[in-house]
C-alpha cells in the first residue's frame, strides 16, 4: 500500500475538489459494496454452520435463528459418523512432508540458478514452469497402475511425492526470484572465509531471503491441503486426505447444510488463517515473485 | 536468452570485472570439473521432476497406444492409432474440449476484467481500504471443495439456498439454478474464486506505477481516462497477462468445481473430468491415456504461447535486476 493519486488531485484543483471528494466517497462506498458481496458466501457459511439443521435448511432463510454448535458436534463424529481426523491428520502430513521436500530440492536448485547462475540457466527455469503446464490427467493413470502394483495405493507417502512434483516448480521459479535479491558480493565474502554450500545457504541465504523461503512454504503448503483429483484417485480409506473426506462425507451422510458447512469452515480455517496472515507475501508468490 | 557473465556483474556492487573472474576458470579442465559442481545443487530437483513428471506421461503416450479395458485386461492389445481415432470421432470428448475452452475463456476473461475493475477502486484512499481487502481475499483462501460445495448446497440449492432466499424476500422467481444453467453456475463460482487473485496481482502493479510520470501527465492537462489509457494500461499489460496465464494454467485443468457440482453432467464436464470418467469410472485405459495425450498437445500449443509471455516478463526482471 503506497501512495494514491487521489490526494495530490484535490489540492492541485481547488474548485473541484468538492466534487472529486464526493466521488471519491461514493467509489469507497461502491469498494465496500463489493467487498462485502464478495466475501457474504464465505459469511454466510460460517453463519449456517453455527445453525441447527432445520434452521439451517429454510427459505427465506432464517438469520436470526439460535446458534448452536450441533454442526460441528455431528461433524466430529459425536453423531456415530466417521471421524474426520484420520483426513486431517492425513491432510497434514501429506501438505507438510511434501512442503519440506519441495524446500530441500528448491533451495539448492534455486541456489544454482540465481547467485551461480549455471549455463542456460533461462532454459532450465523454463523447464521447470514447463512441467506445471503439462496437465495433471495426463500422467495419473500410470500413477495409479504403478501405485496399484506396488501395494502403494492409498498411502500417504505416494500424495506425499506427487504434491512435492506439483509445487516444485513454483518453488523454484518463487525462490529464484528471492534469491536473486540477495547481493553476490556478500555470498562471496563468505565463500573467501572458507564456507562451504551448506553453511552458506544456512547462515547468509536463509536469513536474507527467509520471509520469501517462508512465503514460498505457506504457497507450497496450501496447495497441497487444498488438492483434489489426486486424492479422490489415489487413495482410499487408510490415507484419505480432508478435501476427499469431505466430497465423501456429503455423499454418505446424505445432505446436512450445517454440517457441511461446519466441515467447510473447519477444512478451510488452516488456509484461510495463514493466508489472512500473509496476504502480501501470497500475491508475491502466486505471481512466481514477478510482482513485487 | 541472456548470458550468465552479462546478467551477473550488474546485481552485485562490485564492478563487473571481478564478478566475472571469479566465475570463470581459466583452465579448461577444472572448468568442466568446476561446471559439475555449479550444476550440481540443482541435480536432485531437476531429475526428481523428470522422473516424477515426464515418465507417467511416457507411459501414458505407450498406454494409449493399446486397447486396454481394466475389466478385460486379457484382451490388451497393440492398435496404434486406433484410441486416438475412436477419441476425434467421440461426441462426448469434442464436447468436452469445446466446454474446456468455454469454460476457460470464460472465466479467465472475466474475472480478470472485475480484477482490474476492483484493483482499480482498491488503488484509491478511503476508509477501512485494509477491511475490503481482507474481505475480497477470503474467496480466493477457502479450500476449492468447500467453495464449491459451498456454492453447491448452501447457495444455488433451490429450495433453501442463499440465492433463492433472497430472491423469495423480493418476491423474485426461484430458478433450479444448477440444472437451468449448468455451465454458468460453474463459471459463476470459479469468477468468485479466481477474481481475487486477479485483483491482488494488479492491485500489485498499479501500486508500483511510476507516480512522477502520472503527476507530470497530470500537470500537462491529461484526463483521469487519458491517465488510465495511456499510462495506467500499457504499465498494467505484463501484470494482466501473467494474471490470464496463470489463471489458464489452473482453470483448464480445474477438476473440484465440475466434480462437486455437476458430476460432469448437463454438458459441463470439462476434459480434465472426462479423462477421469473414462479411466477411473469406465476403466477405458487406452482411451484416457489418448484423451490425455490429445490434451497435452492442445496444451503444448498454449503453453509455447504462455512461455513466450512470461518469457519476455522475465527477461525483463532480469534485466532490470
């Protein structure tokens, strides 16, 4: 958030600055106008979570109804449902083993790509990019027949690798871009006192380019909770992932409104916490460190 | 492509020369050695994703070479080209390839379009500018299935859906709204989810406009439409391209939101759900695989494009640096 042009226009142009500040009032307006059409869906689910069933499923709807936290009780299990914590439980491991990988590959590769700068490095970030564009329904059959024959199927380790293939990419574009911020005169003061790769990207990379490695884990980490097709082909009760749970819970449960959206809110809180938090940092990285 | 010894010099404070030397052995020998080790680092990432990416689909292009049903793996035989004539011949598929570009194009340009609309009025100063934010953001945080279950069962539900509520308080009608207009209640609630993004990589560029050249044109006379038309845009481009290729790179392959609200149905399973049917549903293995085949072609296509956009940005980032 810098500066506006706004400011500058009214004191420039006394007689209409009136004018331009009533304008300006009715475009804040119209900006909150939106906002709030824009965020009223993601309201209107954490309000139906905290209903009970029947007031929950009414038109017109009901939204002065009394809150209860039924919807979550059932979601929890406390109804005889299945739990949903082995998912979560799943969810979490998948997203931050497959987070932890992508970082131990990405950091080297970026390392070589943007301070060594190795030869036709261009064409190996492109590369890179490349494999993202190539569509994931392409390659899941073989996936799923190798996993099939190995006795791999429904384990967490095959999401695990498969989420560290989908977010390498973006890693290493995300930290090239952060990495290439750092001044090479200052890795190189440390390479003439004699440390080594490791030592350099621990005590000179790391502390300079942390909040970008950080923005790039968080990117890596939402991905991987948020991911589907993979999940819903791949696994099956053992390593069940939250986003398969839940398309399995609608459909096995039948449809409970406050229910779903408890387990919605419940799903999404990690995601939308963190990305709240770091909302700055997420533009960086989802625009693979273009805009800064 | 630029060169590594003409890109160094300029990001450090030294001066270029001893940038250079420090890169460049002049022994040829320990230059090869030494080029092994510059390499070495990005090894692991790089054969990891050959081996992970690129081999299924080298399967998949093998695979769809054979007639091979799951339920009659005894009968998997050698064709050649016959999956791939059986897929252009296939109504379902064309239909499927037409409601991928539909559905692409559609929601690509529009969300880019209400992007920069709301980019443009978060760029002013007013109150509570860091709430509206926040608020637009939330779309874009929540976990795709949620969003579309959400959009699914608590707002187009034509009984006690959100939307009819509303339409039921000011007397309006009450459209089935997933089965009425399938393809558009996917649209609608993929424009929902990706405008977000849209607006924060613009919000990022119109933030980072050069603000001397807006006050200068300003001085000279030029208009709030001459401002936008002539400065604010051509410095938008590179921001609203990258926004359309990365929104293309996710919507084209989008699986949550046709899964969850349509199962495919009413003409909206895009290619990324048919290939799923037909593999995971029907257990037409070679068909799939030629489906998925045909994809990755159509995809190339696109993608040489896209490479070319963000080409052309990175070089100048790099340049820049």
């Amino acid at each position: 958030m810098t500066a506006s042009t706004a400011p500058a226009a009214t004191t420039a142009v006394p007689p209409s600055a009136r004018r331009a500040r009533r304008r300006g009032a009715a475009l804040g307006l119209l900006a909150w106008f939106t906002g709030i059409v824009f965020v009223l869906p993601v309201l209107w689910m954490v309000l139906t979570s905290f209903h009970s069933e029947p007031d929950a499923a009414t038109n017109p709807p009901s939204v002065a109804a009394p809150l209860t936290l039924d919807g979550y009780r059932e979601f929890f299990g406390a109804g005889g449902g299945a739990s949903p914590w082995p998912p979560l439980l799943n969810s979490l491991g998948a997203s931050v083993f497959s987070t932890l990988f992508v970082l131990v590959l990405a950091l080297p590769a970026a390392y070589a790509l943007s301070i060594r700068r190795v030869r036709k490095w261009t064409d190996v970030m492109f590369f890179f990019l490349s494999t993202k564009m190539l569509p994931v329904v392409a390659g899941l059959l073989p996936v799923f027949l190798f996993a099939k024959d190995t006795g791999f199927l429904d384990n967490i380790w095959l999401l695990v690798i498969l989420y560290t293939s989908m977010n390498l990419p973006i890693a290493v574009w995300m930290m090239q871009s952060f990495l290439a911020d750092i001044p090479v005169s200052v890795i190189e003061a440390a390479q003439m006192d004699g440390a080594r790769l490791p030592t350099v990207l621990v005590r000179v990379i790391a502390p300079i380019a942390g909040p970008g490695i950080a923005a790039t884990s968080l990117i890596c980490f939402i991905f991987s909770w948020n991911e589907m097709l993979f999940a819903q082909v791949l696994t099956g009760v053992v390593a069940q992932t939250a986003p398969a749970f839940l398309t399995g819970f609608v459909t096995s449960q039948g449809l409970f409104l406050a229910q779903v959206c408890a387990a919605s809110v419940v799903i999404s809180l990690p995601v939308l916490a963190a990305g709240f938090a770091a909302q700055d940092k997420l533009v960086q990285g989802l625009s693979l460190g273009a805009v800064k | 492509m630029s060169n590594p010894t003409t890109a160094a010099p300029v990001r450090g404070p030294r001066p270029p020369a001893a940038a250079t030397a420090t890169r460049r052995s002049p022994e040829i020998p320990r230059n090869r050695a030494r080029e092994w080790a510059t390499r070495a680092p990005l090894m692991p990432a790089l054969i990891f994703l050959i081996v992970v990416t690129q081999l299924p689909f080298a399967a998949t292009l093998v695979i769809s070479f054979f007639d091979w049903n799951a339920f009659r793996p005894e009968r998997r035989e050698f064709t050649g080209l016959d999956n791939y004539r059986t897929v252009a011949s296939d109504e379902g598929l064309r239909e499927s390839i037409l409601t991928t570009v539909l559905l692409t194009a559609t929601v690509v340009i529009v969300s880019v379009v209400l992007g920069l609309l709301l980019a443009l009025l978060l760029d002013r100063r007013f109150r509570g500018r860091g709430l509206v934010r926040t608020m637009l953001i939330a779309p874009f945080l929540l976990v795709p299935v949620a969003s579309a279950l959400l959009w699914k069962h608590a707002l187009y539900n034509p009984e006690y859906g959100l939307f009819n509520g509303v339409l039921t308080w000011l007397g309006g009608p009450q459209p089935d709204w997933i089965s009425d207009m399938p393809l558009l209640a996917v649209e609608m609630s993929l424009v929902w989810q990706w405008t977000p993004f849209m607006m924060l990589i613009l919000l990022a560029g119109l933030q980072s406009r050069p603000l001397d050249m807006i006050e200068a044109a300003r001085l000279d006379g030029a208009g709030n439409w001459q401002i936008f038309r002539y400065l604010t845009l051509p410095h938008l481009r590179r921001y609203l391209e990258l926004g359309t290729l990365l929104g293309s790179i996710y919507i084209v392959q989008n699986f949550d939101a046709v899964f969850t609200l349509t199962r495919g149905g009413l003409d909206t399973a895009n290619l990324p759900y048919t290939i799923y049917e037909t593999f995971y549903n029907a257990h037409e293995y070679g068909l799939a695989s030629a489906a998925g085949v045909l994809v990755v072609i159509g995809t190339i296509v696109i993608a040489t494009f896209a490479l070319r956009v963000v080409s052309s940005l990175f070089r100048e980032e790099v340049s820049r640096a």
